[in-house]
C-alpha cells in the first residue's frame, strides 16, 4: 500500500515507474490503493474502448512513447488522448490521473 501511495506522490517519473511496477506484484496492495482513488469518483466516466486500453497501459506504467509503439499510433496521439481522460476524471496531473484510472481500470 505505502509502495502504491509513493508511486502516486512520486514527482520523478522513472521512479513512479519502478514503483508502480513493483505495486503490481503485490495484488492486495493495487486493490486498496485502486478503491480509495475510486471512491473519489461518484460514479467513474465512461471511456471510449481505446481509453481504456490507453489507460490500463498507463497504469501499467508505459510512456507515451511506449504505448503509441505497442497500440501503433504516435506519442502525441496517446497524449491527446491522456487529455481527454484527465478532463473526463476532472484531473489535475498525472498522478491524480493514473491512480483514478488505477481504480476505475482494476475493476473491468
């Protein structure tokens, strides 16, 4: 769980990176830090189908580069995308939106 939190409040990215990697091999921990970020949502927005996937790979902690190379498609395309799913979440910054995702994305 402190893992999850530091990943969220990371501000250098490849250290957000690792973390967030690492959360993901401890399941119990990504579904407590996953439900506390949903929960701040009333009722989660609903994404288009290639949002999600953007999304999930994201919270996978892929960059932008890295996704627009695995969904073919370029960077900036993906960070257009991030846009629209940061409005839609009503989102400040990346973190806020990657642990909104975290919880929204863990449940499907």
């Amino acid at each position: 769980r402190l893992t999850g939190q530091a990943a969220i409040r990371a501000t250098d990215r490849t250290a957000m990176t690792t973390l967030l990697r690492a959360v993901k091999r401890f399941p119990s921990a990504v579904s407590g830090v996953a439900e506390t970020a949903a929960s701040a949502l009333a009722e989660p927005p609903a994404l288009t189908p290639r949002e999600s996937d953007i999304g999930r790979l994201v919270v996978d902690g892929h960059t932008y580069r890295e996704i627009g190379e695995l969904l073919h498609i370029s960077g900036k395309t993906v960070e257009h995308h991030m846009a629209r799913i940061r409005a839609k979440l009503g989102a400040q910054d990346r973190r806020t939106t990657t642990a909104l995702l975290s919880g929204i994305l863990g449940g499907e």
